[in-house]
C-alpha cells in the first residue's frame, strides 16, 4: 500500500526521469489543397499564404496543388482526395442539387464578380455585343465554368443560337485554335484567355471580351471549398485557413509583383509581364470588386446566392432541392475588419 510519502517520491524520481527532456510538439493539421487551374497570376494569393508562413502561424502544414478545371475541383473535394479547394460556386450548386448528401460546401467567396467570359476576335467578326456571336463558332471545353452559364446567358443577353455552332475543345488548344481561327471565340474565365491570346501573338485591338457579369447574368464566381467532414471536425484548423487566406489576398492585392514571383516559383517558363497583367486583371474585375470594398472578402449577399440559384435553374436545370445555406457557410470566416483589401 502506498502512502502519501511514496507517492511524492515517486512523482519526484518520475520529475527527475524527465529533466532535460520536453513534450514533442503537437503535429500541425495537414490540409491538401487543389487549385482551380495551373499556377498562374490569380493564384498569388494562396501561393503568399504558403510562402510567407500565414498558414504556418495558424498550426497548418498545408500543401497546394494545381487544378484541372474550375469544375473539376468540386469532386476533389467531395471526395476527401483534398480536405479544401478552390471551385466554380455555380458548378457546386449544380453538384450539390442533384446529390444534397455530397461532403462539400463553399466558405469563402474569391471572385465577388464571376470571369466568366466569350473571348473573340474583331478581325473575325466579334466585338463586344453579344449578339455578334450569332452565325459563329464558337470553342467550348466541357469542363469550363463559362460554358456551363451558356443556356442562361444566351437569354438573358438576347442571343439567337439557331445559327451558333459550338465546337467542343480542349483546353490546350482552346486560345491556339482561336489565334488560327478555327473558331471565331471561346468560353473561359477572362484573364486566362486573353493573355494566352496575347502570347499567341494576338494583338490587343483585335481581342473582343464578352462578360457575361456586365451582360445580365448576375452570378458569383470561384470560391474556396472545404470537405464538409473535415470541417466539422476540424473547425479551427478550417478558419486558421481563411484566416491566413485573407493575408494573402490582401498581400497579392497590395504588392502584385511580390505575387507574381511566388507564382513564377512553381512554374519559371512563364512571362512576368503576363502574369502581372493577368493578376492585375483579376484584381480589379473580380476579386476588389465594389462589394469587396464596402463588406470585406469572403463573403456573400445571401439573397444574392439563393438569386443565382434561381438563374442557374435556366442555365443548368437544376431540381430545386439546394438552398442558399446548404451551399455556403459563412461561420468559419475571419471577423470583417480581418478581410478588408488594401
């Protein structure tokens, strides 16, 4: 039988046995995380979080990979392959709306104002109305978020389609096949289209851009993803995230150049003054937007959201079985003040 005696002798031989040594340190939370694209400008903004140890500083060792499509991400998600992403929030209503029971949802809003664009050439007969894409034809990769919108676009702008032919590409030859005119325009997100025509050679007078933001389809774009599982049992690990996020957002807004070079990091043949343009161009269209000034990053108008959703009802026949909150949760974001943009 032990006294009180033996027990402090104990504990003190046991203090002893563990002088010099320390507790190993608690392991950071791993996050895999898969972009919407390759590394290019836009993607400053993660690549600063990483790079500048603002992930590492919210207890997470997070590793970033590149994408195949903004569409393409959602099922990565979903899936658990990665616990986040970066995905289509419209293409994520539409996954969602036909299988409510999916593991993912949208937490944090990236692009307020949608890139979806149609990317032609003057020369070919394109300009920037909309219903000059009448009588053409026109390249669309199956994956691409903007051709996902074509059905409610093409109502909303007024476009006859009786005589549009659409040709299904992919994105490799998507801009090659335009700067030979083997279409007369194509579907993708703004900036990657038109500086990939730019370094095909394609002069900047002979580019005509469609968005379909400023023609009527009133959408948001990509947004960061999480996998509902690991949310709900990472909480913390999920806000330390978009906490870190919004530095670096904030960071590629401020001091472009500096995101540019972490981009150029993992991908060195690509042209500095192009990315710079296209990060520029992505700052000032979609990711700085009026909102973004007035409300902070991140987040969404909710009536906004579920107003999409009824417009995407047209554009991608959806059943009418997600709701707004089903589709976003914006509890794990950081207070206001913490997501304003230089």
């Amino acid at each position: 039988m032990f006294t009180r005696r033996h027990l402090a002798k104990l504990a003190a031989a046991a203090l002893v046995a563990t002088a010099g040594f320390s507790m190993p340190a608690l392991a950071d939370t791993a996050i895999k995380f898969t972009l919407d694209w390759k590394f290019e400008g836009p993607a400053a903004g993660f690549l600063l979080a990483l790079d500048k140890g603002y992930f590492k500083d919210e207890g997470l060792d997070v590793t970033i990979d590149s994408g195949n499509g903004s569409v393409e991400a959602i099922p990565r998600v979903s899936t658990g392959t990665y616990q986040m992403g970066f995905g289509d929030i419209n293409s994520l209503i539409k996954f969602l709306d036909e299988d409510p029971t999916q593991k993912v949802k949208a937490v944090m809003m990236v692009y307020e104002r949608p890139t979806f664009a149609v990317v032609g050439r003057k020369s070919l007969g394109v300009t920037e109305d909309p219903k000059s894409l009448e009588g053409k034809k026109l390249g669309a990769p199956p994956p691409d978020g903007a051709f996902a919108q074509w059905k409610a676009f093409k109502e909303v702008a007024g476009i006859d389609d009786s005589n549009i032919t659409i040709e299904s590409i992919g994105f490799p030859v998507r801009e090659p096949m335009l700067a030979k005119g083997d279409v007369d325009a194509v579907f993708g997100f703004a900036f990657s289209v038109i500086l990939n025509l730019k370094a095909q050679g394609i002069a900047d007078d002979d580019i005509a851009t469609i968005l379909m933001a400023e023609n009527g389809l009133n959408l948001y774009g990509n947004s960061v993803l999480v996998n509902s599982d690991f949310a709900a049992e990472n909480p913390e690990a999920v806000k330390g995230f978009l906490k870190a996020l919004a530095k670096g957002f904030a960071d590629a807004v401020a001091n472009p150049e500096e995101g540019v070079a972490a981009v150029l990091k993992r991908n060195e043949t690509l042209n500095t003054d192009i990315e710079l343009e296209r990060l520029s161009m992505a700052n000032a269209m979609n990711i700085k937007t009026p909102y973004v000034v007035d409300n902070g990053f991140g987040g969404v108008d909710m009536e906004r959201l579920a107003a999409s959703i009824e417009t995407l009802k047209v554009s991608m026949g959806l059943k009418g079985n997600v709701t707004a909150e089903q589709v976003f949760d914006a509890s794990f974001l950081p207070a206001k003040e913490e997501r304003m943009l230089p």
